[in-house]
C-alpha cells in the first residue's frame, strides 16, 4: 500500500493508453465521483460506481479502495474483468464489494452498463424504515413503483449476493438496499447519475418531512402514474441525464479540473 502520510495520490496518465471510449467513460465517471463528493453522497472511501468498457464489455471499471470521492481521477480508476483479474497497475485494489454485486450486475444485465451504490444518511434512516419510499412529492411520485428493495445480508463480500441483487433489481432501475443504502444502475453514466440524484433527493425530502412529525399528504396513485406517463412521453424509454450531466461536468471542472487526469 501506498505511504499513508503522502499528500496527493497522483497515478500514471492513462491517456493514450487505453482506447478514446475507454478514457472518455473514465472522465464520465470522475466527473460522478467529485459530484457525489460534492453533494455529500458518499462515505469517506466506501461506496462504489462502476462502468462497462464501452468497447470491451467482459472488463469494467471503478474506484478503487483507499481512495476519497473527492480526489478520484480518471487514471485512478481500476480496470477489471468479471473473474476477477485487474488490467492496469496500481497501488490499490478493488474493494469486495467491486468483485461482488457491480460486476454481478454488469454481467448479468447486458443491458445496464454504469452502477451507482450510495449510503449517506437520508439513504441510510429511509431504507431502516418499514415503509420504504412514499409518494411525498413530484420527484418520489414518478418513481412510484418504480423502485426494487433487497434484504440486508451483511457485507457485501458473499460472491452469491450479486445474483439476488440482479433478481430483486428486476426492470427497474432504482434500488433501495433494506438497512444499507441505495443502488442504481443506467444503460448510460449520465442515466445511472440522474437515477441516483433523483432517489437520493427523494430520500432527503421523505427524511426531513417525516422528522415535523406533522400529518402527511401524499400524491395519489393515479397522480403518479400521470406524471411517469409525462417522463416516459418526454424521453421516449431513451436514456435520460444527459442534460443534467453536462451541467455537473462544467461543475467539476469549476471545482477541480484534476479529475480530468
């Protein structure tokens, strides 16, 4: 492992030494990882986002253990395949939780190719709490059953765990992991970074108003299922995000512009 009293961790460019859509999807993925940061989403160096290789889709990448959200570059991430062997050098290792349930994801679902799992503490009370996510507001209501749960089974280094995630995930595309955290997947990173902005929002809104510990309104059924026929008109089932992700790429590039190396 790496001297822990050194300042910076500053890997080796791996521009130009991976193919253009790889490095792009490396970028995308930085660009999520000091977003999160910046949103207060992630725990300390816990918590994980994975991609596919665009042109290589038996490898992925993600971030590796050790390293905070807030200074993950596109080089620093790792590139692994679904056995388990890594492809770039490095001075860290992926998580168990990498070799687990994103890659048994990513494998199993060829049609999903970016995974965000988050546990901040909005995440963390709704998914300790029987009732789940509820219709509170414009955001919660268009995902009305629209968002899969999975029981707690420990942590996540059980090689078998993966394939449940997969069952219970279903078609949906937001996860609420029971006692844990959330989990949301994209066909694109743009689509799994606006799943998880709009579940962890959804959260954060469900926690604050269940604390005035006052009467609740909630948005009818039929009100939520008019609004997700709105969402599915204005985005004919294509992935969603890509707005919104251009304007948290010229963020990060605000904030700092060293996740580009």
């Amino acid at each position: 492992m790496p001297d822990s009293t050194m300042f910076a961790y500053q890997p080796e460019s791996l521009e130009g030494k991976v193919s253009d859509a790889e490095w792009q999807t490396r970028i995308d993925m930085a660009v999520c990882y000091r977003i999160a940061y910046h949103f207060g989403w992630n725990d300390t160096i816990h918590n994980h986002l994975s991609a596919r290789v665009p042109d290589d889709s038996e490898k992925f990448i993600m971030n590796p253990q050790g390293l905070g959200w807030h200074e993950m570059t596109a080089s620093s991430l790792i590139k692994a395949d679904f056995k388990g062997n890594d492809y770039n050098k490095s001075d860290f290792r992926l998580a168990p939780a990498g070799r687990n349930f994103h890659s048994a994801i990513l494998k199993l679902r060829p049609d999903i190719n970016c995974v965000f799992h988050i546990h901040p503490m909005a995440a963390v009370v709704v998914s300790a709490t029987r009732d789940g996510l509820l219709p509170l507001d414009q955001n919660s209501a268009m995902l009305y059953g629209r968002v899969s749960y999975h029981d707690y089974e420990g942590l996540a280094d059980e090689a078998d765990e993966g394939p449940r995630i997969v069952e219970h995930l279903g078609d949906n595309q937001h996860m609420i992991m029971w006692n844990h955290g959330l989990l949301t997947v994209g066909r694109t990173v743009a689509e799994a970074m606006a799943n998880m902005h709009a579940l962890a929002r959804c959260c954060e809104t469900q926690m604050h108003t269940l604390a005035l510990n006052r009467p609740i309104e909630m948005v009818p059924e039929e009100i939520c299922k008019k609004a997700q026929d709105k969402i599915y008109e204005r985005y004919q089932g294509q992935p969603g995000g890509n707005l919104e992700f251009n304007a948290y790429r010229r963020l990060a590039e605000k904030l700092d512009p060293s996740y580009r190396t």
